[in-house]
C-alpha cells in the first residue's frame, strides 16, 4: 500500500521515533504539530522541541498551532505525546490515531508510564487507538503487551514502550486501518505526578519505595536538607531503630529495607551513598526522612 499523507503531532523525545519511523516508510508527512520553543535555564536561548528538531531535521514543516492541520490536506493525524487536548472541531475534521503507552482502558491520562511502574504493575503495553473527544476512550486497533521487568526503571520501561510502539504503529498504517475494537473492563486513570508525591515515605514496604527510586525523581531529606535518591536496592535490614532509621547504607522502612547506592544532595552533583556518608558521617539514631 502506498504511503498515507499525515500530519503528526507530538512534543518529547518519546515521540520522535514514531516520526521518524513513519518518514522511513514513505508516508508523506504534511506538517508536525508541536508545543512553541522553550528557554532553558536563565537567560538561554530558545529550545525547539525533540519532536519540531527531528521535523526540520527531516525537511517536514513544523507549527505550533493545532487548527493548520485542517489545511495540511492530511487523511490521517497522528498523535504521540502531544501532550494537548484536540478540540472537537478538529477531531470532526480529520480522523486521528493515537499511540498510547498502557493496556486501556488502563491508565488512561497524561503519566501511564509512571503510574504503572510505580503501582506495581506486572505488565503493561502499547495501544493504537481512535482518538475521540473523552480522555483516551477510543477503540483499539492493535494492542501489545509489555512485561514489567522486577528491576526495571522507568527511563527503561519508557524506551521499551515506544520501540513496540513504533513498530506498532508502523505495521497499522502498512494496510487498511482493521476495524477498531471498543475498550472493555475497568477504567483507571494516570493523573501527573507531582513533585510532593515522589517524597519517599519510609513507613512505606521498601518493595514500594523501590520502584519510586527506579521512577527516577524520588527524594527524601536529611537534616533538613533535600536529598535525592537515584538508585538504591532491596536489602535486609539487621538493625535500625524504625522506619528511615540509618544503619550504613541501609535505611530501614516500614516493611524491609533499602541499601541505597547513588544520592543527590541539595545543591551538589550526584555521587555514591558511601562518598555522601563519609562527608555527612550520619550519626546513631539520625534518620532519612527528618
């Protein structure tokens, strides 16, 4: 089958293989849609987008204003991480797919990612789905699942998303669109995670707090100071004198314990737990988490 004349839309490094995945297969992208450019840091210049510099890199025009699809002459929009809502004078314009990072209807929302890895999930996968007006409730085109491995992390996790993704979505617009299924089952929903959530609360089982530190921006506090926790491991606790208690490297938690491996102070670059330590030389009875 001959390629689709598209318009894409997305915004972070997660959707640039897509794109570039659709450009090798001969479908004739229109026009990129993505978010304006951004400074980074004070007083720097303009950023474009991972997705606006794989477009110009590409020769693929770029906009920032969703409604130039409807002039782009496209069959097809595509939708990775975009990161917007499409309004509904669009969606009735012109049919959209969406490449969505869970098994819907679970972790419908903006952080499926996160939300699975850190609730514990033993798997989860790739949908291609319609996109309609409702937060991620189109019906499915294809789907794919991906285990969650016991010690993966969330950058991980991510990469293994978008590479079943691509391949995916590649192989759905290789042929005609196969007639979309309508999800079924309990929907849940994958709201931001904010910055006070990745507190790690050591009453917690130490199994959980794991998979926050593997999410990569949990963080904690010691003496007062924030401290970031990059990489730590389960352990067993020999002693400790309740839950963030110090005896080492181990911290103890509600439930076990973690030896922790890399930190961040305030301020300072990352470095090994035991290069903090003996610089903070922690005292008996100090604790993470005060």
């Amino acid at each position: 089958m001959a390629g689709r004349r598209l318009v894409f839309l997305g915004t972070p490094e997660m959707a640039v293989p897509p794109l570039r995945a659709l450009h090798a297969a001969d479908h004739d992208i229109a026009l990129v849609v993505t978010r304006p450019d951004r400074r980074r840091g004070r007083g720097s210049e303009l950023s474009p987008s991972p997705v606006k510099a794989a477009a110009v890199e590409l020769g693929i025009p770029v906009s920032e204003v969703v409604d130039d699809v409807l002039t782009a002459g496209a069959e097809l929009g595509v939708v990775v991480a975009f990161g917007r809502i499409l309004k509904p004078h669009v969606l009735a314009a012109l049919p959209m797919i969406n490449v969505h990072f869970s098994l819907l209807p679970r972790w419908r929302g903006a952080a499926p990612v996160e939300r699975a890895l850190l609730a514990g999930d033993a798997v989860t996968g790739v949908c291609i789905m319609d996109v309609e007006e409702g937060l991620d409730t189109g019906a499915v085109y294809a789907s794919e699942e991906v285990p969650i491995g016991p010690r993966v992390t969330l950058e991980e996790l991510r990469a293994q998303l978008v590479d079943v993704g691509t391949r995916l979505l590649v192989d759905v617009l290789d042929g005609p669109l196969p007639a979309p299924v309508p999800q079924q089952g309990e929907a849940t929903y994958a709201r931001k995670v904010d910055a006070a959530e990745w507190e790690l609360a050591w009453t917690r089982p130490a199994t959980a707090l794991d998979r926050w530190v593997r999410a990569g921006h949990a963080w904690t506090t010691f003496r007062g100071k924030r401290l970031r926790v990059l990489a730590a491991e389960p352990a067993v606790a020999e002693r400790g004198d309740g839950p963030g208690s110090l005896d080492g490297d181990i911290a103890v938690a509600g439930e076990g314990a973690l030896r922790l491996v890399t930190v961040q102070p305030e301020g300072r670059a990352a470095m090994a737990w035991r290069d903090f330590a003996n610089g903070a030389r922690p005292g008996d009875g100090e604790r993470l988490g005060s």
